[in-house]
C-alpha cells in the first residue's frame, strides 16, 4: 500500500492551497480529484487581493480582472457607487485556472495528483486513514484533508463542521462578451431574488453571472431573474445555459478537526452567509490546515484543535456577525437596501469587507439595531 503523509480529497482552490504548502514543507502529498482537467467552474471567482501574502508565488497569472468600483442596484436602478480602497483590492479570477495554478505549484513542489479518482471509502486505521476508489485502489496515510466541496459527505460521516448545515441555492452562468459591464467594475443586484440578490464579476471576454438565496429552502425563480437581470447588463436571456447547486455556508462555530483529519473550504462550510464570499475562506484554510498539519508533524503540537481555533478566531467571529446581518437583511431587502446600502458610508464599509480590511463585527450592532428599529 502507498503509505503518503497527508492524502487531500479534493483540487480545488482549498485543497490545493493545503496541499501546496505541505509539499513545501517537505511532506508526502496525494491530491486525490474525482473531477477531470479544463472542467469550467462558472462561480462569482472574486477574491481580496491580500490572499497573495499566503503565497510566495504571484497569483497574478490567474488574475483577469481588477475591481476598482462596486455598483450596488435596487430592481435594476437606484444605484450606489462604491470606490475599492487600494491598487487592486478585489480581484475575479478565472476559477479553473487559479486551481490548476495551484496545483501546479504544489506539484513543483513534489506533491502527486490523482485525477480522476472518486473516493468510496474513508476510514481510520489505527494511526492510519485508509481511502479507496471504485477500482479498489488503496491509498493510506497519517492525515487527511477534507477539500471536496458543498457536496462532500465525509464532514457529516466524521462529525467535522455544523450538524445542521445551512445551504445558499446559487445559479451560475458564464458568458462571452463583456454586455454593458464596465471595466473595472463589478454589479450586485437586490429587489430581484427573493431573500438573496445577483451579481454579475467581469472576466476578461466573459461575464460570470450568478444568483443566490441565502434564507429559507426555496430556490429562486432562476430563469424569471435572468430574463430581467441579462438585458439590463446588455445580454440575450435566450438559450442561456445556466448551473443550480447548493452553496454551504457559514453556520456557527463547529469543530473542524478530527484525529489526523482536517475539513477545509466550502466542504467546511465557510463560505460567507451574506455576500457569498468563498475564495478567501478557501484559501485561508487550506493555509492554515497546511500550517497545522507541519506542526503537528514536527510534534510541536500534540492535537489538530488549533486549526479549529485559528479559524474561529480569524474567519468565524467575523461570520457569526454576518449571518445575522443576513438574517435581517434577508428578510427586510428594501429597508436593508435603503438604510444600508445607500447609507453614505456603507458601500464603502462593504468595499472594505470585500477588501479583507474590515469585518462584520466592526459594522454589525450598528447595522443590526438600524434595520430592526425601522421594521418596528
């Protein structure tokens, strides 16, 4: 049996991160994907740009545009302009390519990749996990990292992340052109999804276009939005082909470590409950899982529980507070959107969350008591 010391399910932006660094680190890494290479992932893509001080590669290669302004709309008008503090704040990235990236550089650095390779079996061994493919190939190692997405069963099997998971039903199109989409500048749209909105992240020559309901199990009316939102941007709503999933997100601080196991990114549900961001969590906990790991390698650590720590403290607190604007948010759009959005300072309070400079709890009493004051 191929004895590893960290085998990763799962190759995405997470995964590969984690991976990345503890091949750098000097260990054995299997990156194991289910999924085949050049697969198009047409998410929002956007991320901070400060993600690029947990590399010491540029990103930039996977960069295909920089956000300098966010447009806030209400049904398609009313807009509110937010200036993105910084050079390049916000960066959309081309999703599959920032991942292949990744991988690359964790296969430069000695880690392997298996792909395809469809996980069936997960299971502890003694100090070992053991994992196998419907082929009865074999893998064992001292650690795994849970990397696989909003579809993974394993965090629920071993007790990693909430019991009770709260998904975002999301909508994602791709498309070629740029419509009337300036550059430089990205679009959210509220009044037109039911307890969620759009938004639309330029690419170089495409668009990708998205929808996402955040409260309740009802997903949105894709095709009714989208036969409204693509004309206003400049696109024909015709013979669009468009993607439905379920999104975890952020639902309370829950453990996210296990005996030699580690859950990261959206399999850890991290994602953020009001604005949808998952990139930056992604990436942030591949590097901290990776951090945790080596030492618990080296021994200078007796458990993984730091891991849980580092990111409660780093991400959750900050999320805990987000969920409940979202709530309130959610559930009172129009009021959220004038009392919130429109309010001088808030489209830049949002460019700053988006920029990784400031979070919800800096802002969220404040926003919080301002809604549910103006519902009474």
């Amino acid at each position: 049996m191929n004895n590893k010391d960290v085998l990763i399910i799962g190759a995405g932006a997470a995964g590969a991160a984690a991976a990345f660094h503890l091949a750098k680190a000097g260990h054995k890494v299997t990156i194991l994907e289910q999924k085949e290479q050049g697969l198009i992932k047409p998410c929002g893509g956007g991320m901070a740009s400060s993600v690029q001080e947990w590399f010491p590669f540029d990103l930039k290669p996977a960069v295909e545009e920089i956000i300098k302004k966010v447009e806030f709309n209400w049904c398609l008008s009313d807009p509110v302009i937010a200036e993105l503090p910084g050079t390049s704040p916000f960066w959309i990235v081309r999703r599959e390519i920032l991942d292949e990236l990744l991988i690359s550089k964790a296969l430069e650095e000695g880690a392997e990749l298996l792909r395809p390779f469809r996980v069936e079996t997960l299971q502890k061994s003694d100090s070992h996990w053991q994992v196998s493919n419907c082929e009865g190939i074999q893998l064992e190692a001292t650690a795994v990292v849970i990397a696989d997405g909003s579809n993974s069963p394993w965090p629920q099997i071993f007790h990693l992340g909430p019991r009770s998971q709260h998904h975002a039903h999301t909508t994602s199109v791709r498309l070629k052109g740029r419509g009337n989409l300036k550059e430089g500048t990205a679009r959210f749209e509220f009044g037109l999804v039911n307890h969620g909105f759009a938004w639309a992240f330029p690419l170089k020559d495409e668009v990708n276009i998205g929808i996402g309901t955040f409260l309740g199990n009802q997903a949105a009316d894709s095709k009714k939005i989208l036969n409204q939102f693509l004309p206003n941007l400049g696109f024909d709503p015709n013979e669009v082909n468009h993607h439905d999933s379920l999104l975890r997100v952020w639902n309370g601080h829950h453990s996210l470590h296990g005996q030699g196991i580690l859950v990261v990114g959206d399999a850890a549900s991290l994602c953020d409950p009001f604005l949808a961001e998952g990139l930056r969590p992604a990436l942030m906990s591949g590097c901290e899982a990776a951090q945790c790991l080596n030492s618990w390698f080296k021994e200078d650590i007796e458990n993984l529980s730091s891991y849980t720590k580092i990111m409660k403290k780093r991400w959750g607190e900050s999320m805990a507070w987000g969920r409940n604007i979202s709530q309130v948010f959610y559930r009172f759009p129009k009021v959220g959107y004038q009392l919130g959005i429109k309010r001088p300072t808030a489209p830049q309070r949002i460019a700053q969350i988006l920029s990784g400079q400031m979070s919800y709890r800096d802002i969220a009493q404040r926003v919080i008591k301002r809604l549910l004051f103006a519902n009474r």
